[in-house]
C-alpha cells in the first residue's frame, strides 16, 4: 500500500467486503469456539490466551458485573435514566462517575504493585520490605493507597476469589505477593485492617498476566457496563419519570439466594 500524508494505521481489526478479522482470526471463525473474555483478551494482547488465562479473564469480567443499587455509577445511570433520555446517554453518564473512588483505581494499584515489584529488584530487598516502604511514602505524602478498603465489605468476596482462581490457574508471579505485602505492611503501620478490595484484585491479576497499567480501568469498565445497562432498563420498566433517587431507599426484591449446584 502506497503510503501518503492522509495515511494511518490500525492492527487491530481488518475489515473487508464479507471478511471481518480481530487480530488476524475471523471473527465468524471465532463465534461459537471462543468465550467473550478470550476475545477480549485476543484484541486486547494480539494472541489467544491459554485456559488459565481465559479463565482468569472471565472472573475478573463477572467480578465487575454489578454491585446492586449502591455504587454511584448506578445512581447516576439510573437518574439520567429517569429523564427519559435514550439508553446511551444514560450509560454513558454511569460510566463517566466510574473514578479513583469507585472502580477506577485499578490502572493506579497496577502501577504500585508494579513498583514495589521493581524496588524490591533493584534494592536487593524482600517484598515485605519493599512494601513497607511503599506504604511509608503513602502515609509521608498523604496518599491513599489504592487496591485496599471497602465502604461496604469488610472482606470483599470478589477480591478474595479472584486471588484463589489465580491460585488455581497456576499464576505464580510476584504480583499477587506483592498486594499482600502492601495489605500487610498497611496494617503493622496502622494497626488497623485495609483488606484488598475488587480493585486491587483485579490489578494484581490483570499484573499477572502482563497486560498494561493503562488498561486496567478499561476492564472494570467492560464489566460494569451490562450491569448498568440491566440497571438502566429497570429504571425505565419500574420507576416514575424524573423521581427523586435515594441511596439509601432501595429494597432488594429480586430472587433469594440460589446456589449454583
């Protein structure tokens, strides 16, 4: 192809007239052999992913999926949902409240858990150490740290689980370790419990498996979008137009608690 000033490029998705291939794979070809988060996994890295890893990739998808009515992601979907405003807006106005304080710390705990991995390395010291140190210039600075405590879970379900699967995927890096250390290292200096949240988890997995800091909110984000879609439909099934929404207000109606076996 004869390059010229209009020209750029794109490797992710070839499109032509009955042919469309993610990464090089037709996608028709892919429907039906692949789960969503393999595929996820291939147009995000180039490369299908090994079971372990898809596996691993799909728990942290449905880890995201919802959080009931209390996350603010979902206050403001469903108050913008009420307007009687189309679908899109309303989730797109869920999606941008998604920040450090709620589902969005995942790209900054990656980067932490990256560096305590890497100052460990290079100071030639242990990773409770490492830690340690991160959580003292957290404290100098007055930085939260990112990837521990819950407003609601005192131990987060999700986050304890996600550390199992990888566990049972056979991921053995450093990261996973080094989460813990932070988690450990926080409660010897502030003789309280900060216990690994979603995010957290969800960081040291997505660490685990390599992919770039930068990504890492966009897969919270993949997540919670159905979620707030299902939430948004609701809102406009069940609810008066332009009613005033209180947090705190909504009672759980759904199915009672079913087990999957």
């Amino acid at each position: 192809m004869e390059k010229n000033e209009q020209t750029w490029y794109s490797a992710i998705t070839e499109t032509a007239p009955n042919s469309i291939r993610l990464r090089g794979y037709r996608i028709d070809e892919l429907m039906g052999h692949i789960s969503f988060a393999q595929a996820v996994f291939l147009a995000f890295t180039g490369r299908l992913p090994s079971e372990e890893e898809g596996r691993l990739l799909d728990a942290i998808l449905v880890s995201g999926i919802d959080h009931g009515t209390t996350p603010p992601s979902t206050l403001a979907a469903r108050t913008v949902a009420s307007c009687d405003v189309p679908l899109t807006s309303a989730l797109a106005a869920g999606i941008l409240a998604i920040g450090k304080a709620h589902g969005g710390a995942v790209e900054e705990c990656m980067e932490v858990v990256r560096k305590t991995v890497a100052l460990a390395d290079d100071a030639g010291i242990t990773l409770d150490e490492s830690a340690e140190r991160m959580v003292a210039e957290a404290q100098a600075s007055g930085r939260r740290l990112p990837g521990l405590g819950h407003r609601y879970h005192t131990a987060d379900p999700r986050a304890l689980r996600l550390i199992e699967l990888a566990r049972e995927c056979k991921f053995r890096g450093r990261h996973i370790p080094a989460l813990q250390a932070i988690e450990s290292a926080f409660i010897k200096a502030k003789k309280k419990s900060l216990p690994i949240n979603v995010d957290g988890a969800i960081a040291a997995c997505l660490c685990e498996m390599d992919f770039p800091s930068s990504a890492g909110n966009g897969f919270f984000i993949i997540a919670r979008t159905a979620g707030l879609i299902v939430h948004i439909l609701e809102e406009c099934a069940r609810e008066e137009k332009m009613r005033k929404i209180h947090p705190d207000a909504a009672v759980y109606d759904g199915p009672k608690e079913r087990k999957l076996c």
